[in-house]
C-alpha cells in the first residue's frame, strides 16, 4: 500500500508539474510559442513523458485551463470560507480576494491572455471557458442569494452577479496590465465595494409577470 501510495503521489507530481510548466510558457510566450519540447523543458521531464500523462499537447493545454481556474477558484473560496457566517461579509470577501495575491498577478494575466486567444478557434478551449465562468457566475449567484434571500427573483441574481463579475474583471484587467496605473488594488476594491453596496440596498428587482412582458 504505502508503495502505490508512492507512485501514486510521484504521477501526480509529475502531471502537475508539466501543467504547471505549460501555465508558465503560455505565459511567456503565448499560445503560439508553445511547443512539447519547451514545455518539458521548463518541467524536468522527458519530452515522451507528456504523452503519458496527457493525449498531447491540446489536452495538456485544456487541463492547465480548467487547473489555473481552479487555482484562482479556490484561493477565492478560501478568503470567502474564512470570512465567517455573515452572507455581507462573505461577499466582500470575494471581491477583496479578487485584488490581492495569489489572484491579483500580472504572470496570471499573461496566462489568461494565451488561453482567451484560443477561444474563437478552438471548441473545446471555448468549452473549458464556458464551464470555468460559468462556475465563478454561480459562485457568485449564491453569495448574493444569500444576502438577499432565497425567494430572490432568480433573473435579478443572475443579473446582478453578471454586473459584479464584468466590473471586477475589468479592474482586475486594467491593474494586472499596469501596476502603476492610475488606480490601486485598494481603490479598486473600494470601487467594487461602493457599487456593491448600493446593490444590496436596492435589493433584487422584482420578478416580472408574463403579462409584463406581453406587447401592448
């Protein structure tokens, strides 16, 4: 047992290592400059070593993907955890999260920059895309359910954590691209937070009736 364990744990390393190696040359040299070689490289490992572990070098891609989303995913969940009970506090923490490290960092836009430029062109990296927003949308969601309630209109909240993501991506973006740009970390984390708060007082919109949405 304690062998398979060994093994077990050194594939693992392995696997994650030529995930981490293949974030690091998306984000030096973009999807376009990639190549198994350079990849394995940066790894330590063989060049025969990525097909053992990955169908190629797309796969290897696609999973370092869905990896960085879950390595910015969780590093959010965690500040979100550690911010107790009050749904309020909670979702600032979020959005806090958002603007400091381990998320807020120039090398992470780099990598995200290789992935976004592959979405047009590429179905199952467009895929990946969906499903990781798709997973930050609906964390989100409930963050919001949760301070406005369950009975929320469930439109309003979709809308609302669509709103909440774009201005916090896009402060993200602009301070990942410019660090000594004209606003800081701080700044636009009260930014998102003044919004954010004229949001919760206003509450949810009130879910229309078929017969409001019927031409007159």
């Amino acid at each position: 047992m304690g062998r398979a364990n060994f093994v077990r744990g050194d594939a693992d390393f392995r696997r994650q290592s030529l995930i981490a190696a293949a974030a690091a040359c998306l984000a030096e040299d973009g999807a376009k400059g990639i190549s198994v070689r350079t990849i394995c490289r940066r790894a330590g490992v063989s060049a025969g070593l990525l097909t053992h572990y990955f169908d190629g070098i797309d796969d290897l891609i696609i999973e370092t993907y869905r990896d960085t989303g879950a390595r910015v995913a969780n590093a959010v969940e965690q500040a979100v955890s550690q911010a107790g009970d009050d749904p309020r506090a909670r979702l600032e923490a979020y959005v806090t999260a958002s603007f400091r490290p381990p998320v807020l960092d120039p090398a992470l836009l780099s990598t995200w920059l290789a992935f976004w430029s592959l979405v047009k062109s590429d179905p199952q990296i467009a895929a990946v895309h969906e499903e990781i927003y798709a997973a930050f949308r609906s964390g989100l969601e409930q963050l919001l359910r949760d301070c406005w309630g369950e009975d929320a209109d469930a439109n309003a909240v979709r809308l609302a954590a669509i709103a909440i993501n774009a201005l916090v991506d896009g402060l993200w973006l602009e301070l990942c691209l410019d660090e000594r740009g004209p606003f800081s970390a701080d700044e636009a984390r009260a930014i998102v937070l003044e919004s954010l708060g004229s949001l919760l007082a206003r509450g949810p919109a009130p879910a229309r009736s078929p017969a409001q949405d019927t031409p007159q």
